[in-house]
C-alpha cells in the first residue's frame, strides 16, 4: 500500500518537473538576442581602398600610404536596418589587391614589377589593426593577400576608417604608383 501511494505521489511531481524545465528552456532560447551575419550578394560587405603614391619616397626600401578614402561600412550596414553600434564581430575574410582600375591598360596589367612585399592595416596608419601580414607578391594583374585573424569590432563600431599599406620596393626610379585592395569583411550584428 504504501508502495502504491508513493507512486502516485512522484508520478505528478515528475511531471511538474518535466514541465517546468520545458517553459524554462523555451523563454531562454526566446529571451536572447540573434545575432546576424551580413553577407549577401545584393549586399556584399566589401570595401575598395585606393592607395596612390610615389615609389622615390622609399625609405629602407618601403613606402608607407594611407587610402585615398575611407570605408563605407556604414551605410552598407544601414542597407539591413542596423548601425555600426549594432556590430558584434568584424573581420576580414579577404583581400585582394591590383593596380588601380583607372591606370589599368594594355601595355601594363600587371600590379608592379618593382613591388615585392605588401603588408595592410586598417585604420590610417600603421598602428592600426593588421589585416594582411607583410608577405610576397607576384607581378600579376590581381594578387590574394593572407589575411589576419584581426577582431576589427571596435575599429569598425568607431566609425568610418582608411587602411593603411606598407609597400616593399625593390627599385625606386618610378615616379607613381596607384593600388587598389578589394577587402571582404564577415560583419555580424546583434538584433534585438
């Protein structure tokens, strides 16, 4: 008899417990803010960096240049409905760089026979956060930077920045110098 009676006791205790834990799991998966990647093809997070410059001011046989402009992560942001205070990881996933498309022609697609190394940071100047290590280039028309594993939030959540490249040279008789780098970023925000 008592046997029975406990059974009939812990068989709805068990199930109020069973309960409890469900509605528990349920309004914490629902409570917590999702977080979002933002890269589509209609909107891709990639920045173009100009960088103009004259191989004679080598020192040591590097040249340091700031882009001409700034990144327009903001807006390509704001395209999705958030702002840059909404970004909760940034980083760069890839970086490609060339000669500058309004200096591109027939007789010279290639980036620089003279330009040996390429090192990237963003942000204008070289105390920013590396984004390419310095490494080698070839003298192709489009060259593909290692990237570093850089967190870049709170570069990116501070506002629009430039990026600062260091370039090794090998001969320095040029007068100009023009290179693009093409930088994909894997920004992901918070939605509340």
């Amino acid at each position: 008899m008592h046997t029975r009676l406990l059974r009939s006791l812990i068989a709805p205790a068990l199930t109020v417990a069973a309960l409890l834990l469900v509605f528990t799991a349920c309004d914490t998966a629902t409570t917590g803010d999702d977080t979002i990647t933002l890269n589509d093809p209609a909107n891709p997070t990639t920045v173009t960096y100009e960088f103009e410059y004259d191989p004679s001011t080598a020192v040591n046989g590097e040249i340091g240049v700031a882009s001409i402009g700034t990144d327009n992560l903001g807006s390509i942001i704001g395209t999705y409905g958030f702002s840059r205070d909404d970004v909760v990881s940034a980083r760069v996933t890839s970086i490609t760089i060339s000669r500058s498309a309004g200096t591109r022609s027939a007789s010279s697609s290639k980036l620089y026979d003279y330009v040996e190394d390429i090192k990237l940071h963003l942000g204008g100047s070289e105390s920013g956060p590396l984004i390419a290590p310095e490494q080698a280039v070839q003298s192709t028309l489009e060259t593909n930077l290692n990237t570093a594993d850089t967190d870049l939030t709170g570069t990116i959540q501070s506002g629009p920045a430039q990026a600062f490249m260091i370039i090794g040279v090998n001969n320095t008789s040029e007068t100009q110098g023009f290179i693009e780098a093409e930088v994909d970023f894997r920004i992901e925000v918070q939605s509340n």
